[in-house]
C-alpha cells in the first residue's frame, strides 16, 4: 500500500469543511480513532476492505496509547498555557504528534491485509460501530453518512 497517497488522502479529507470537527467530536466522546476511520475510508475507495479490523486495531494500539495520546494531552495541556515558551513548546508537540499520526498510517499500511469490497464504506462503517464504541447504531450510521457527504462522495 502506498503510505504517501494514503497520508495525502488522508490530509486532504481532514481539510475538508466539517470533516475535522465531526472526527474529534468522535474521538473525544467514544475514543475512535481518527486515523484508523480515515484509513477505511481510502480502503473502500480503493474498492477494498480489511480482512480484520481487530487486527489492524491491534497493530496501532501500542503506538496510539503511548505516543499520540499523551502527545495528544501534552497539546491539550498546553492550550491554554499563557506563557510564550510553553506555546512555542505547544507548537513542537503538535507538529510531533502529526508526525506520530502519520507513523500510525504507515502501520496500518504495513499490516493491513485488503480484500475487494463492493461497498466503498463498507471498512468505515465497520470501524465505525456499536461494536467498537459506546454509541446507538443510528449515531453510527449517522456520522458516517455525514462524512460521505461532507467528504464529498456518492451514498452508496
């Protein structure tokens, strides 16, 4: 898998108007991973899925619990830091975790295992589930509705 054009999907999604807030109302509520729900949706339109979302959870764990998200709460900390230093210091552990976000891409490139989908949210509505998180399925099917559209795609 090409970790260059999954990054720049991936930069050019969150860009877009929406995207971002929706994904860290997420994150911050039920704790899904922005990364990972981004990475399934360049799989579906690749016309792919992962053979085991489990799986790829399971490679990024480590990396996501003890690198981004205390870089995650070292930037949150810092926000309202009103001191220079400790802003030019909040500066550098964002641009850190950005680099650690697109090192957790790199490792779901290498440990995906892609099978053809028909579906193109097949792998985010996967993801994206009652059975991951601490939401209704119709909270689910709602906010991936609400990225498809945002993100500029076709419902399927």
């Amino acid at each position: 898998m090409d970790q260059e054009e999954v990054w720049a999907f991936t930069v050019a999604m969150y860009g877009r108007d929406g995207v971002a807030k929706l994904c860290l109302e997420l994150q911050d509520r039920c704790g899904l991973d922005v990364n990972m729900l981004l990475f399934m949706f360049y799989l579906g339109q690749k016309g792919l899925a992962p053979h085991s979302v489990n799986a790829l959870e399971e490679a990024v764990r480590d990396w996501r619990d003890n690198v981004i998200i205390p870089l995650r709460q070292t930037r949150r900390f810092l926000r309202d830091e009103p001191r220079k230093a400790a802003q030019d210091l909040r500066q550098k552990v964002k641009a850190d975790e950005l680099q650690a976000e697109r090192i957790e891409q790199h490792i779901l490139c290498d440990a995906v295992k892609p099978m053809p989908s028909n579906d193109p949210y097949a792998a985010a509505r996967a993801y994206l589930s009652p059975n991951r998180f601490d939401l209704e399925q119709n909270d689910c099917d709602q906010a991936v509705d609400r990225l498809i559209t945002l993100m500029g795609f076709v419902a399927a």
